[in-house]
C-alpha cells in the first residue's frame, strides 16, 4: 500500500484513540501513536502494527505538562518534514480537584490548553491539505470561559461537568479561531462530537453508579467504533476537503449554535489567556 502521509493521533491507545489509529493505518498512514504512558500503549501498538502492517511510531507525551509537549513537538519536527493529519483525541474528565505541573486545572490543561500548545507547535510542518480535528462534545455548551479560565482548582470550586465542558468550549473556540487564522495557509482544522460513547471516560468513580451504568446505561449509547467515526469523516472523507472552522457530528457538519458561535468577546478573551498562560511559562509559539 502506498504510504498517504503522516498521521498523528493523541491518546492513541485509547477506546476511540485505537479505533482512530488502526484506521489510519489501514488507509495507508504512517502513524505517530502520541501516548501519555508508553509501556501501557506498547501492546496497542504491537496489536494494531500486526495487524495492519504499517508504520507506527509510539511517543510518549504528557498533555498536561507544557514543557513536555513543546519537548514532544520538538522530536516529531526533527522527525518528519510534514504532518497531513492531526487528530486531538486525547481527553480526561476529572472526578476530584486537580491541578497541572503548569498550576491549571487538570481537565483543561489536558483537553484544551494541552492540545492548543501541541497543535500550535506543529505548525511549522502543516500545510496545504493538512487536516486537523480536535475531539470536542455536547457538554460544551455547560462550559465557561472567564479571565480564570486556566487557573488552579480547589475542593471547594471544582465542578466536574463544568470543567469538562468548558475545555470543550475553548476547543471549539480555539478551532474558530484558527479556521480564520490559517485560512491562506491552506490548513482545515475543526471539532468532532462522538455523542455519548462507552468509554472509560465516562466512569463516575462510584463501584455501584458505574456497575450499574455498565449494566443499563452503556448498551444504549455509542459504541467506540461509531464515535470514532464522526472524527475519522472530518479527517478522511473527500466530501470535506477544503471544509474548515465546523463542527462535525454524526459524520455530518452541523449547525452551530449561534449563542456560542458569534459569541467573538469569549473567544478573544480564550486566546488572550491563553497567551498570558504560555508567556509566563516562557512558551513562545
């Protein structure tokens, strides 16, 4: 099979991150597996290289940690010339208070901030045809984005469903704006919503609450394969070449919801923290 390009998946050993990188690998990319833990990650990629006969490359990289990832991009630039295909899949969602090495809460510093550095830091090997697609979902829409948005947490303020969803906020945000931002440079970057899918995401932390979830709950929802299908259409699909700034669900564009989407004033302040954040951790991107 001839070799398409250069795909890279984040948590690439995961529920939806291994249905994503088998495929690509199956169509005929050469894949970099980018996994917070190796050696875990070490039998997914064995797996999915036997299977496939591809190329993979398993790296290790901590979203949550801002040095590493510049350090991650650094080795994946010395690497490779160009990227065709970047999928932010990776996510967490936090069942207690927890802050970054960077001083952010951790749910946003992994899902948002992480891949808004990662992505940025690859620039220099994107271009004309390279698609990006980042892993956003529904509870975007719980989301906030204040002048706090990516300062520590505490027992007392931390809100789970807030936290993700506000990472999932400035994800689409971020997305808007580099869609404008990229345009000329002939880059498409936009969201995916895999609806609700039955990972280990979902897990409430509770041996009752996800016993029971697993019994009655996780039967009527997505399985990974149709979650990961919407992201793999926004990446792959021909119908959506040249198609940037959207959101994708059920492996179609959907109609964004104009409260949010001309909502400029939120997205100016995302980017405006953002950068604040990186400059006092002397990241220049």
């Amino acid at each position: 099979m001839d070799n398409k390009g250069i795909a890279l998946v984040t948590g690439a050993d995961g529920g939806m991150g291994s249905i994503h990188t088998r495929t690509l690998a199956k169509e005929g990319y050469e894949v970099i597996m980018a996994c917070y833990d190796a050696e875990v990650a070490k039998p997914v990629w064995e797996a999915i290289g036997k299977e496939t006969r591809a190329t993979l490359h398993l790296m290790q990289v901590d979203l949550g940690n801002l040095h590493d990832i510049i350090r991650f991009a650094d080795e994946v630039k010395s690497h490779f010339s160009r990227l065709d295909i970047l999928l932010n899949n990776a996510g967490v969602l936090c069942h207690k208070a927890k802050n970054s090495v960077d001083g952010v809460e951790y749910t946003r510093a992994v899902n948002y901030l992480g891949h808004y550095t990662l992505t940025n830091a690859l620039l220099p090997i994107m271009g004309p045809g390279t698609r990006v697609v980042s892993m956003v979902s529904i509870a975007y829409i719980m989301g906030k984005i204040g002048e706090d948005f990516l300062s520590p947490t505490d027992d007392r303020k931390f809100n789970r469903f807030t936290a993700y969803g506000s990472s999932k906020r400035a994800l689409y945000y971020f997305t808007l704006h580099a869609a404008e931002q990229w345009k000329d440079r002939g880059i498409c970057i936009n969201v995916a919503d895999p609806d609700i899918v039955s990972t280990g995401i979902i897990r409430q932390g509770n041996v009752v609450v996800d016993k029971l979830c697993d019994w009655f709950f996780r039967p009527l929802i997505n399985t990974p394969e149709q979650g990961a299908a919407t992201m793999l259409a926004a990446a792959l699909n021909p119908e959506f070449e040249g198609v940037t700034g959207c959101y994708f669900k059920k492996q179609k564009v959907k109609k964004p919801k104009k409260r949010f989407y001309h909502n400029i004033a939120n997205r100016e302040l995302l980017i405006r923290v953002t950068e604040q954040k990186l400059r006092e951790k002397n990241i220049l991107l």
